[in-house]
C-alpha cells in the first residue's frame, strides 16, 4: 500500500496544486470586478484554518496537521499546507547512528501541536 501511496501521491498533488493556482485566478479576477482601479494590486479576503489530529481522548500531542485557505468570493480552496513533526523511520536512524537514506522527506515542523 505504502508503495502505491508513493506513485499516485506527486500526481494527486500536481492537481491540486493546479487546482488551488486556478481558483486563486478566479478570485482575483472576482475581486477586480468590484474595483474602478485595476492598476494598483488587488487585495483579496481569505479564511485560514488549522487543525492538528488528535491521537486519543483529550491528549493534544499530535504528529501531523493540515490547513487551508478559503477564498471570500468563490468560497474554495486557493491554498492549503500541511505540518509533520516526526518521521518515524528518521527519528530511529538518528538514534541508531544509522545513515537516512534518500527520500521524499515531510518532516517541516519543530514546533508545538
């Protein structure tokens, strides 16, 4: 499964890369609509949330989360980020004195959950 999960996870994130630059498009273009002046650089209005999975009960120690940006006039999603605080096999390499081989590395966060 995991295996799979690398072939089809670059592809899924093309698309929505591409997906949030094409609706990033479409509310800059809403938002100049409403404006005289489109000379000067539009301002947009956007909701962000945050959240961090919970592993049990009320324990707030969790090893990932997600976000997105929501855009005012379409209402989807034009950006969108994830944090990992650990990587397993990484974390018992360096304890082990073990070289990490090369890989797709998503571990981008040191902070608190």
């Amino acid at each position: 499964m995991k295996r799979r999960e690398r072939e089809i996870g670059p592809l899924i994130e093309k698309v929505a890369r591409n997906s949030c630059q094409e609706t990033l498009q479409v509310e800059i273009t809403l938002a100049r609509e409403t404006r005289d002046d489109n000379s000067q650089p539009v301002e947009l209005t956007a909701s962000y949330d945050i959240s961090w999975q919970r592993s049990t009960g009320r324990v707030y120690n969790s090893k990932s989360g997600h976000g997105c940006l929501i855009g005012q006039n379409t209402g989807n999603v034009v950006g969108y980020g994830s944090r990992k605080t650990l990587v397993g096999y990484v974390k018992n390499a360096s304890k082990n004195n073990v070289t990490v081989p090369k890989h797709d590395c998503r571990y981008n966060w040191s902070g608190s959950a």
